[in-house]
C-alpha cells in the first residue's frame, strides 16, 4: 500500500529513540509510572497496617474484657489482637463460620480469635 493510501495512524511516523522500536514507550515514561505505582501502592500499604492495628488493639482490648476483666495495655492489646486475627482468620472458616467482611467483621473475628487464643494461654498457664 502506498502512503497516498495509508490512514493518517498508519502514515505517522515516530521518531525512534536509541535502543527502542518507535511502539515502545521511553525510559523516563516507565520511570514515572513506576513512581506513581510505588507512591499508590505505599499509600496502600500504610492504610493496610493502620487498619490492621486499629482492629488489632480494638480486639485485643474487647478480648481482655472478656476473658481477664481488663486490657492488656496499648501494646500487649495489639499483640493479643493481631494474633487472634490470625487465629479468627484462620480457624473460623474451617469451622463454617463466616462473619463478613469489613472492618466491623474483621473486629469480630479478631475478637473470637483473641478469646481463644486468652483461654488457651489462661488453661496452660494452670497445667
């Protein structure tokens, strides 16, 4: 096919840069979009693990409640948390118990999980 004949797309030209085909993007548009990605994905994460210890400390504090009469202070309500969201995250569904998702289900089975893991400490400390 002849350029007279070529659709304006096809007739352009791209002038090509050392090392890359005039289809690929150039290095410094793959710079910046990976700096972009990064600051989302930093952002994300952050979030992620003040959600992880807002719940953590909220359960840790309803567990010690529950099972002790008391917390266990900022840090040891997060560390009680924070393992009985594994324990919840983990044990729960086996069992088919499924609570929801959200912040106020992920509370519950932290909370579930923190009381179990509270009674089983609570039992091997008296053996």
């Amino acid at each position: 096919m002849t350029p007279e004949g070529m659709a304006g797309a096809e007739r352009r030209r791209v002038a090509p840069v050392a090392g890359l085909s005039a289809a690929e993007p150039s290095p410094s548009l793959w710079r910046e979009t990976g700096r972009r990605f990064l600051r989302h994905r930093l952002a994300t994460v952050g979030a992620a693990v003040l959600v992880v210890m807002v719940v953590g400390v909220v359960a840790g504090w309803l567990a010690g409640q529950l099972v002790k009469g008391s917390g266990f202070g900022l840090i040891g309500d997060l560390i009680v948390g924070v393992i009985g969201a594994f324990i919840g995250g983990w044990l729960l569904p086996r069992l088919g118990i499924s609570i929801g998702a959200g912040i106020v289900g992920g509370i519950i089975r932290a909370t579930i999980g923190a009381v179990i893991l509270l009674v089983v400490l609570r039992l091997v400390r008296r053996a």
